[in-house]
C-alpha cells in the first residue's frame, strides 16, 4: 500500500501537538515561556510542538496550566490517549503473556457483523486448530520472551473462535497458498490445520479464498490485516499491531482486500489447492 500503516498514528500524534502549539499561541506565550512555567527544558517544548516526543498525561496538565487552560486538559488527554493506542508494540500488549491479549479480542468480535481478513504468512486464528495455535503460540511466546501462559492463550483462542459458529456474523478469509505450505508444529499438525480448512469452508457465514502461487498479481503481498465491518482495521507488524480508524485509511485496506479477493479461487479450486497441500506432506 501507499501509505505507511502507521500514518493515522502519526497523524494523530500531529494533531495532538498542532493542538499544544493553539494553546500556547492564544495565550500570547512563547515556547520559552511553557519552558519557564513548568521547569521542563525548551527543547523538550519543541519536542512536544513537533509531535517528535509524545505528551504523558502530566505533560499535557503542566502544559495546559502553564497556559492558564487547565479546563483543556481532560479533552487532550483523552486524545492523547487515543492515539496511543493506535501503534501499540507487542512487548506491552504481551507483556504478562499471550492468554489477556487473546481475550481482548472478545468484544470487538462479538460487535463485528462482517469480518474481511487477509493472511500472508499464517492461518487465521479464527480458522487454527488447537494444535496449530500451541505452536505459532510457542514460537511467539519464546521469540518476544514473554511469560509462558501458551496452554492458556491456547484455550482463549480456541474460545473466542467460537464466533464463527455462533451469532450473526459473516467471514471472508483470504490466504496467500503459501499459507498452505508453511509447516507450523510438523506434518501432524499441519496435517490437522488442513483438513479443519476443508471441514470449516462448509459453514455457510464462511468464504475462503487461496490466493494460488500461480496468480497474475494486480496486487503485491502485504502485512496480515483485518477490517471490521468498514470501521476499523488491524494491522500485524514484526513489533507492533497497528490500529487504523481514520475512514480514508479504512478504505485503503477494504480497496485492498477488493483486489485480493479478485486473485482467489474458492471452492473445488480452493479444496483442490488444501489437498495437494496435505498430499504434499507426504
């Protein structure tokens, strides 16, 4: 894609400090001024105007006092908060282990009334077999040296994919086929992780679509992601997990999935290419 998927994030983070400098300006001060009113140094002022440094909530209070507008505080804050959240690496999402990441997910699952994801490097938790899940599980877990609650987050993965059975939801899944061919846990595993492809394309909520080795590409591989409904999407980075709300961004990755979806083959095509998947397992 064009733009960065972090450029909301950013843009966000700009907004927050154009909104610091408004402040500072109506109240005819200078930035050596807020310096001398909070006892920060005036390159840190800078820091804060050009959105290199992001505020803490203290920054903006003191920022905000200095500027005799104490009553804009609680508005930047909430802001501020905001567009933290937006760009948030997986240590501090993971930092106490995989099993509470796996559970937040909940909510927003349950308020999803059409799910649109695309995979290029693994299976879609949604669709994981227990198995499956334990080892790309394990692997992050020892990668990012997290707390090993792997048997838990297993649990809460197999849980929270209930949704695909139950209520009124509706799920376009799209994989590159190199998805098929990455062994993850072994030929057992990978074995198991096939043939639950093949059993769950039965549901009628579900399409899956495999974007075959083959196929005339409109449109390059990118990061995993997934929108929900046509409000919010995610985005799975090496370090982070990127959280776009802005509707023009939205619709970048909606346009995407578009052009993805023209490149599957679903159906006896896309049974055919899981098969030859397990076949070649030997």
């Amino acid at each position: 894609m064009p733009n960065s998927p972090s450029s909301s994030v950013q843009a966000a983070r700009q907004a927050i400090a154009d909104r610091l400098r408004e402040i500072r300006r109506d109240a005819n001060l200078t930035g050596r001024d807020i310096a001398a009113r909070t006892g920060w140094y005036t390159s840190k002022v800078s820091r804060l105007e050009n959105a290199v440094t992001p505020p803490s909530d203290d920054d903006i209070r003191a920022w905000c006092r200095a500027c005799g507008a104490e009553g804009m505080a609680a508005d930047l804050i909430a802001a501020s908060r905001s567009a933290d959240s937006a760009y948030v690496e997986w240590r501090r999402l993971q930092r106490t282990g995989l099993r509470r990441l796996q559970e937040s997910y909940v909510p927003l699952f349950e308020r999803t009334r059409v799910f649109r994801i695309y995979c290029s490097n693994v299976v879609p938790g949604l669709l994981q077999t227990d198995g499956y899940a334990r080892a790309l599980l394990g692997s992050i877990s020892a990668f990012r040296e997290t707390p090993n609650d792997v048997d838990e987050a297993v649990v809460a993965r197999m849980e929270r994919s209930q949704v695909i059975r139950t209520g009124d939801h509706r799920f376009a899944l799209l994989v590159e086929e190199a998805v098929l061919r990455h062994r993850v846990g072994g030929a057992e595993v990978m074995a198991g992780q096939l043939g639950y492809l093949l059993s769950i394309m039965a549901l009628p909520s579900v399409s899956l679509g495999v974007i075959p080795f083959s196929a005339d590409r409109r449109m390059w591989m990118v990061e995993t992601f997934s929108v929900y409904d046509d409000a919010q999407a995610q985005v799975e980075l090496l370090t982070a997990q990127v959280n776009v709300t802005a509707p023009s961004e939205v619709g970048e990755y909606l346009k995407a999935f578009g052009e993805f979806a023209k490149l599957a083959v679903y159906g006896a095509s896309a049974r055919a290419r899981i098969t030859a998947a397990i076949d070649a397992l030997g």
